[in-house]
C-alpha cells in the first residue's frame, strides 16, 4: 500500500460493522454501503479486486473498481467530469475546513447572538417535551408567505438577507449532490469529497471531546477532563450512508457517539428515530431530500450540531427542543411546507433567532420523578445517633449566563427562579451539616443565611482569597463555600479557613520551588474545616468543606491541593483531641438557635437536657465527614489519595513537578475514609454523574467519610434517567444548578471503651505460695 493511504478505523475489527435496515432495492449491498460509509481515502489502483455485487473485497481505503471513474482524477486534484452527473465539491469542503471542534463544557465561552431572548417568565404550566409550536401563542408575525422565496411582502420586493441567500444556495448544493446520486447512480457523494480531509485525520489525538482544554479565568470555565484522558485516538469521525434507498436507520448506528458527521441524505426515510440524541458530537446532519415530516424531540440532545440541513423533506412543525442547539449556524429548512411564522422568522431573522425564540418560548416540561432514597443498613440500634450530610455545587449566579449555558432557557437561568429551588430543595431534604460550594458572600448574608434561619441552621462562610484584593462591593460577588448546620442539635466549636495556595508558598520544603508559584499559587481556591459537638450525645465531629481546582492540565495542583485539606484536618484532629469537655450551661447558651431561645430566656422544657462532651484519645477516632466539588473522577490521584491514604511520589499526576515533601517522599493521610457513594456501585440506583452537562457527566462531587467511626445507612437516588434523555444538560427549570445535590446520612458507631486491667487478687495464701 501506498504511503499516506491509511484506513479511517485505527483497527478494523473482525466482525463486519452492524448493517443498517434499507429498502429491498439495496438489500444485496448493505455489507458495500456501511463499509463505504466507514472508509473514506483514494481508491486502489487497477490492479487491485474490484466490488461486485455483494462481495466486498475489504482492504485499506478502499472504494469499489465501479466508483473509481468520475472521481479519481477529482480526488487526486484533477479536473472533474463534466455533465449532469459530475460531483461537485458541496459545500466548499478544502481540507483540514472542518478541524474537530470542541465539546461544549462547562462555563466554556460560545459566540452566540442571544439578541430575541423572550422574558421566560411568561411559561407556565408543564405540559410534554415532545410539543411543537403552538402557533396561536406564537411570538411571530404571520404574513402570507408561500413555500416558495418568500420574496415580497405586501406587493413590495424583499431583499434577500446574506443568511437566507446562503440556505438558497446550500440547498442548491443539495440539490445537486441528489441529482448525482439518484439519476447518475453515485452514492456516497460526501464520503467522495471527505477523503482528501480525512486522509490526514490518523494522526491527531484528540481529547474526550476533540479540545484542548487550557486556559484560565471565571469566564473560560471547562470539565475537568484528566489528562490522561485525553491521549484517546479516533480515526474516523463521519459517515456517509446517502443515495441508499434506505427506508429505516437501524440502532447500531447510534453505538458511534463519536460521530462528527453524518450523511443519510436522498434516502427514502420518513422519520429519525429518537436515538439521533445518543449522538451528542455530531456539529454536521445532512438529511435532505427524504420523506421526513417531523423531527423527534431528541434532536435536542445533539447540542454541537453547527449544521443541521433538512432540505426537501416534508417538514411542517419544528419540535421546541431545536431550541437547545444553540451553536446552530444554519438550519437548512427550505423546501419543506414549514410553518409560514418560523419560516418568517428564520428567513428575516436568521437559523439562531428562530432557535432563542424556540427555546424561549418552550413549556416548562413535566417535572422528573422525585429521587428517591436507597437504604444501606435497615437494622440499625435506635440507641445510635444519626448524622445527616448534604453538599451541593449551586454554581454562582455570575456563572449562570446564556453565553455559557446556551441550551438552557433564560428564565430557567434567572437567579431569582433559581435561587427559590435551591432553597426549596435544601429544606426538603432537611440534612443536619449543609456543604455549600459556589455561594457568593452577598447571597450568603441577604438570601440563605436568613431564609435557612426559619429553618433552624447557622452557617459560616468565606469567599475565595481574591475577594481581598477587591473593593467591598465586588468583593461581595466573588463566590466561596458554605457550611450550615442545624443550631438546635450542633455546636460549632471551630472553624479554620483553607487558603491552598498560601499555605504552600510559606511551606518550607515548597517556597523555593517554581511550580508553587507557577501552577499552584494562581489557583485561589479554599477549604473550610469545623469541629462540631452534638447537644444530644456529646459526641464530637470534624466536617471539611473544599471546592478543587477544575482544570484537566492541573491535575498536579488538585493533589496538592487535597494533601494540604488532609494535612491540615490531621494536624487540627491531633488538636481537637485535647481540647477540653464544655459545660453544661455552655453548651445551653453557646449558639442556641431563636427559635429556641426566647428574650435571652432558658431552653424550652421540652428541649432536652445537653449531655456531657465525649473524649477521644487520638485524631482518627474523631467521626470524620470530607465534603465538596473535587472536579476529580474515581481514577484521579485525589481520589486515590482520599480512599487509599496514599499517593506515591512518582505518581504520573506530580509528572516533573516539584512540590517540596510531596513528590519527595509522597502523600499520606492516617484516615480510613470511604466515598458513601460506592455502596451504590454496580447496582441500578448506581449514581453516573453529580455534575451533567453537554460533553459531560461524570461523578466529581463527593461525600468522604470515616469508615471506622461512621456507617452509612441510606443514600439520596439518582436523577430520572427517562426525564434525562430529553434534557441536553443542566441546570433546568428542574435542576437550578450543574451539580445535583448528594446526600448521605450516617450513624455514629457505638465506642469500645478502653479495657481497663485489673490486677487479679489471689489472696494471702496465693500470695505467698507464688514466693
């Protein structure tokens, strides 16, 4: 084989790939078609087996001896044949005009024009995902345009916009690349003029979502992907199945979530099946010229799509999930008896007006089913007592922008909206210790401290060290984390604030060292640590709040990070341990809640007496909870360092890096500590994600506990998978932030007191026998 002709699989496997349902017209050539769909490199020489009938002769980059003429010469920079039948080159496809573009991910900045955002507050009532546009409640003018142009207007010519002009002209193009396939008999038109492109795509490794994640700043926010993640190879990354004859798109296909582009156009196919959303990389869909008359809600779900062409199909409604595409650049509709209101308005107005007015116009769809609890432990002692802890990310309302999370409806982006939903949830689930991440400091002291207060908690919270650097005003903006607890059954004893970066450029193994300053100190995120004590029973516990660095590249400095959180805990664990019992009168007094106390005046009758403070003899047999956004997965060194107690020194996250202590002799914690959430692993109510968005849904929030002094007993559900499949990413009108919320409530295991050894008494006889 030639040099340069590689395959578009990196490996082909043995198996030949899942055939697609077709009409009887292509029946004897389903194994030719996928395989053409797959490969799309120059063809072989002469010399080599051509194709006939349905045997395929299966080789690298290989297209059949009966496609060679007409386009070899086009392939290899020739001058294509004239005629009728000649290829044109669609869509002004050069090489390397599509590079891989990257996934939507958090906080990610889009160029999009959000300049017909409807108010959002004017949707009321559920009503069903799969609705299309109600027509008398529409927001658009209804003029009498035909299927044609839509030229004039009153009798007076209209000019043509440059976006309509150029969906004129694609479907032009369209309409070319039909008549090539369909009356000059040359299928796969697109794969054609794709294998110059993707000749050259066999080196490139691309990221989970073909990014490169970099960079910094509150406005530039991504997934933390990690970074060995990103070293994924793939080969191939379209499909060309047009000119077909195909009447149905089997489900394998939509096994291949890794698809950039897909052709299935000049078929005979009358619907997509709603598993199009399975494929959420697609930026291309080229459909046109089928028997399609509607487009299923899922659609939706393919939220990269840049290029979404529908010309001449028999499309009438559009579903209001087109809405959540807004990195739509053009939506090739002419052709189709669409609605003469949307056609107006994509017509005047452009594809990314029609999908802010689909998208704000939308229903507030049906409510998921309530997530609901798993039990762990069912025979759990009465006598024992019960600590229930909650964390949430809220993401920030600076962070809640339509720029950033443009597939989210802007009343359902509203803080106002979102900010009563929280509140909503947290004293739904009425947990005792309250984890907050992303909480700025006004909302802290003007919306949750006081609105928590009617229900019974007290909390402490610090923004983030920038805040210091700022005048009052901004500073109140900047975002932190929270802990509240519920005043009538806790007393805070102590409270530390974590400045990660701080703490490590006044370390004296680490103050010399460049990767401090450079990669560690930029990075000001906190940690929070408190000593509580329970009214109850005495017993004592230390509960840490954090929110890690988010970036994938940064991988070093979250471990460095989550060491110094566990340094620190064990340092104030080994402090705690001495500190001494309280009183009965302090305990009383020290933080009782108002709805308790009364003009200053002694606890309620019915309020029960404060037991005395327990004693412990050494820093792990304190009850310990380790809460917070780690932006780290279960195969992350943070999430090794916190479940295994140690990171070796040559960990590959530390890479060449040199941080002092840690990547000298490496990283350790004397803490037993467990995630409450692996109880749910391998089970149906498995949770799969804390934190969903376009391009991702991993798990990186967590709930860290100690496994010898605290048992876990029930779990808070996962999510509605069902409601899922239609819903791109979060937040929505259901889900307020990006994050869910996790829950987990735990008994306090009952202590083994300390043998005493009583020296055993013989008597005098005995006694004097030994002797």
């Amino acid at each position: 084989m030639a040099d340069g002709h590689r395959p578009l699989l990196q490996s082909f496997p043995n198996t030949l790939p899942p055939q697609l349902s077709s009409g009887t017209s292509v029946a004897n050539s389903l194994v030719l078609n996928t395989l053409l769909s797959h490969f799309a490199a120059p063809p072989l020489p002469p010399s080599k087996t051509p194709v006939q009938g349905s045997q395929a002769h299966i080789s690298r980059g290989m297209y059949g001896q009966n496609h060679q003429q007409a386009h070899n010469s086009r392939l290899n920079g020739g001058p294509g044949r004239a005629g009728p039948g000649a290829l044109p080159m669609h869509y002004g496809y050069q090489q390397g005009a599509h590079p891989h573009q990257q996934h939507n991910q958090h906080h990610q900045a889009i160029q999009q024009d959000h300049s017909n955002h409807g108010a959002g507050s004017g949707m009321i009532g559920p009503s069903n995902f799969s609705s299309a546009v109600n027509l008398s409640s529409s927001p658009f003018s209804n003029p009498n345009l035909q299927n044609g142009h839509g030229t004039t207007r009153g009798g007076q010519a209209q000019a043509l916009n440059e976006h309509w002009a150029e969906q004129l002209r694609l479907r032009k193009d369209a309409e070319r690349a039909h008549v090539a396939m369909t009356e000059a008999h040359q299928p796969h038109f697109y794969a054609r003029l794709k294998a110059p492109e993707n000749r050259g795509i066999g080196g490139t490794a691309l990221t989970p979502g073909g990014s490169n994640p970099a960079g910094d700043g509150d406005e530039d926010r991504r997934r933390p992907w990690l970074v060995e993640k990103t070293n994924k190879r793939q080969d191939w990354n379209n499909m060309d199945m047009s000119g077909q004859g195909l009447r149905v798109l089997s489900t394998p296909l939509f096994s291949y979530t890794f698809l950039h582009e897909l052709y299935i156009a000049s078929n005979r196919l009358t619907y997509l099946p709603s598993d199009i959303g399975a494929l959420r990389n697609l930026r291309i869909l080229e459909a046109s010229n089928n028997l399609i008359s509607e487009l299923p809600p899922e659609i939706g779900m393919c939220t990269n799509l840049k290029s979404l062409f529908l010309f001449d199909n028999q499309i009438r409604e559009l579903p209001y999930e087109v809405g959540c595409l807004h990195l739509l650049e053009m939506l090739g509709i002419e052709g189709n008896p669409l609605n003469p209101t949307m056609k107006e308005e994509i017509m005047e107005r452009g594809t990314k007006s029609l999908v802010n007015v689909l998208r704000e116009q939308a229903p507030v769809p049906m409510p998921p089913s309530p997530r609901k609890p798993v039990v762990i432990q069912e025979d759990v002692s009465p006598a024992l007592e019960r600590v229930k802890a909650f964390t949430w990310n809220i993401l920030c309302d600076k962070f809640a922008t339509s720029t950033l999370y443009g597939y989210t409806p802007t009343g359902a982006l509203s803080w106002e909206y979102r900010r009563e939903r929280i509140i909503q949830e947290i004293r739904d689930r009425d947990a005792d210790i309250l984890c907050l991440q992303e909480i700025a400091t006004d909302v802290f002291r003007e919306f949750f401290s006081p609105e928590l207060a009617q229900s019974d908690y007290k909390g402490i919270h610090w923004p983030r060290p920038k805040a210091k650097t700022m005048n009052e005003k901004d500073a109140a903006g900047v975002d932190g984390c929270a802990v509240f607890y519920k005043a009538s059954k806790w007393i805070l004893l102590d409270k530390q604030l974590l400045d990660y970066a701080n703490i490590a450029i006044n370390r004296p193994d680490m103050k010399n060292h460049h990767d401090i300053f450079n990669r560690v100190m930029p990075k000001d995120n906190i940690g929070i640590i408190c000593l509580f004590e329970s009214r109850f029973t005495g017993a004592r516990m230390i509960v840490a709040n954090t929110h890690l660095a988010w970036e994938p590249t940064l991988a070093d400095v979250k471990l460095v990070q989550t060491a110094i959180l566990m340094e620190n805990i064990t340092r104030l664990a080994d402090k705690y341990v001495r500190w001494p019992s309280l009183k009965e009168k302090e305990k009383r007094m020290i933080q009782m809640p108002l709805s308790v106390l009364e003009d200053g005046a002694e606890p309620k009758k019915d309020f029960p007496d404060p037991k005395p403070s327990q004693e412990y003899r050494s820093n792990t047999e304190i009850p310990l909870l380790v809460c917070g956004d780690y932006n780290s997965t279960s195969d992350s060194s943070v999430y090794e360092l916190l479940s295994m107690g140690r990171v070796s020194p040559g960990h590959n996250d530390f890479g060449d890096h040199q941080y002092g202590s840690f990547t000298r002799d490496g990283v350790e914690h004397p803490f037993s500590m467990r995630s409450a959430y692996v109880h749910l692993d391998g089970t149906p109510d498995e949770l799969s994600f804390t934190n969903y968005v376009p391009g991702f849904a991993e798990v990186i929030d967590y709930i860290w506990y100690s496994t010898n002094t605290l048992e876990v007993v029930e779990l808070l559900g996962p999510p509605d998978r069902n409601h899922l499949k239609r819903v791109p990413g979060f937040p929505s009108y259901h889900f307020p932030a990006d994050h869910i919320q996790i829950m987990a409530e735990f008994v306090i295991k009952a202590r083994k007191d300390k043998k005493q050894i009583v020296e055993p008494d013989f008597g005098s006889g005995s006694h004097d026998r030994r002797h």
